[in-house]
C-alpha cells in the first residue's frame, strides 16, 4: 500500500510538477513570515548567548571542520535552539505538526499540513559569521539532507540515483539520500521540501588592550529552498538545466563516496526563482 501511494504521488509529481514548486514557495514564504512577524524574538534570544557568556566561558565550543581560522566561538548550536527549535514551535500554532521518526535528515523535520499546504518538512540550521568563508552565495549540503529520484518499482525500497556535484575545474558523485516523497503506514504521503535557514552573525569590536570578545549578535537570516529530488533530475530537471546548481564541497577524496557532501550555488538557485533565496532582517532591538 505505502509502495503504490507513493508511486502515484511519484508520477503525478512527474507528469506535472508545478504544484510541488508552489507548495515549496509557500512554505519558505511561511517561514519568512514567521521569522518577519517575530523578528524581535528570534534575535533576542539568538543574542542571549553573548550576554550569558560568563555562564559557559569555561567551557568554549570547539571549532569544527578543516582547519578552522580561530576567529569566532562556533555558533551553530545557538540557531539551532533559538531559531530552529523556535520556528518549530511557532509553526505549530498555525498548522497540524507530526513527528514522523526518520533515522536522519535535516535538524528539524515533520510533516506539516493545514488548508493551504501538506508536506514533509526538513529544515536545516547552517549559522555563518558575516563576512566570513561560508557567508557567501552557497551551502554546503551532505547527502542526508537533500531527496533524490527516489525509484520504488521492483526494488524493495526507495533507490536514489547518483547524481553529479560539477565544478569549474573537477567534478564528483553525489548521493542523495532522502526520498522525495514520504509514504507512512496510515495511508498518507507527503512530497519532501527542503529549506536552509542561514543565520548570518557578526562578531562585535574586541577591546584592544584585553582583546576581550563582546559577543556575536545576529545580523540577518537567509532562507533557501533547495527544490525536491524529482524537480532536480525528473521534471524540470533543474541539475540537467543548471550547470554548477551542484558544485563539489569540502570533502577530500579520502572520504567515502557516498558521504561526500556538495555545495549548492545560491546564486543559481535565485535565476531559477527569486523566492528560493530570501534575506531578512528586522529592526534591531539593540545589543
């Protein structure tokens, strides 16, 4: 039963995607309302983290990744909490929110439904310092954040095909992981979209005789809708159309295969529709 719903949904999607995209621009303006409507709460608390630092001085967060220039305290856990968490609960005042357990994806991800939209959300928390390396026109993806092509014919489980993460000077294979589409046991599907929220912060004048750090304050929030599985290599095909929408990431060779991540070019996405990339920012409250 999950198997033929979902191969319904697969081909409809395929016959005629336009209402997947639209629900997918739905979504990210929901969310962008959301954030706009109570910017001055999500910036208070994103901002409470500096001004309780003597709480946790004593115990900085390490840097992750690659050779990491030292130049900021990590901050990703702080948008994970005060604006992932946050945007969840809010969410949930404004349409029916299920916690479908799936073993991995994005930070946050439900199936969310009311009048105007049913889906299978996943929302990821990817904070950047303001002029830093990631602050820039892409994001950096790995495979179990982004839906595939999702085949579920005579194989006994969803299959997603490779595709190719194409750079300028080198090119790799990329394996999403999520399906496209999310069949449950109770007769349901839900088309999976796929948002980005990017908290961008910026790192306050130091003193120049203690060098003492004064704290990270949000500067803005970008949202990206990185489109389904099946928009990407089915119809419209947008990976096909769009040479660079994938772009190789940060992972060397030595890694598996299949674990490594890509980037998505922002830029691309934008030229593809305007409301897949959005920057907000609201009235500051003060630090």
């Amino acid at each position: 039963m999950m198997r033929r719903n979902y191969n319904l949904i697969r081909a409809s999607i395929i016959a005629n995607p336009l209402p997947l995209i639209e629900l997918e621009e739905k979504l990210i303006n929901l969310i962008a309302e959301i954030i706009t409507e109570n910017w001055a709460e999500f910036e208070r608390d994103f901002n409470e983290a500096s001004r309780n630092f003597p709480l946790w001085a004593n115990h900085i967060p390490r840097d992750r990744g690659r050779a990491p220039r030292g130049d900021q305290i990590p901050w990703i856990e702080v948008g994970e909490h005060s604006i992932g968490h946050k945007l969840s609960r809010m969410i949930s005042g404004i349409a029916e929110v299920r916690e479908i357990g799936l073993p991995f994806g994005s930070d946050d991800r439900f199936v969310i439904t009311n009048d105007e939209v049913s889906a299978f959300l996943f929302c990821d928390l990817k904070s950047v310092l303001h002029g830093g390396g990631d602050d820039a026109d892409y994001i950096v993806v790995p495979p179990q954040q982004v839906s595939g092509n999702g085949r579920w014919d005579t194989t006994p489980s969803v299959v997603n095909d490779s595709v190719t993460a194409v750079g300028q000077r080198a090119q790799h294979p990329f394996h999403p992981s999520l399906p496209p589409i999310v069949a449950t046991s109770d007769g349901h599907t839900y088309p999976s979209v796929h948002i980005f929220i990017k908290p961008v912060y910026r790192i306050q004048s130091r003193t120049t005789d203690e060098q003492r750090w004064t704290g990270q304050p949000l500067d803005r929030i970008k949202l990206i809708c990185v489109p389904n599985g099946l928009l990407l290599t089915e119809n419209p095909a947008y990976l096909s159309r769009y040479r660079g929408l994938f772009y190789p990431g940060k992972d060397d060779k030595s890694k598996p295969a299949e674990s490594l991540r890509c980037r998505v070019n922002t830029r691309i996405l934008g030229e593809i529709a305007s409301w897949r990339v959005k920057v907000l920012t609201g009235p500051s409250i003060g630090d």
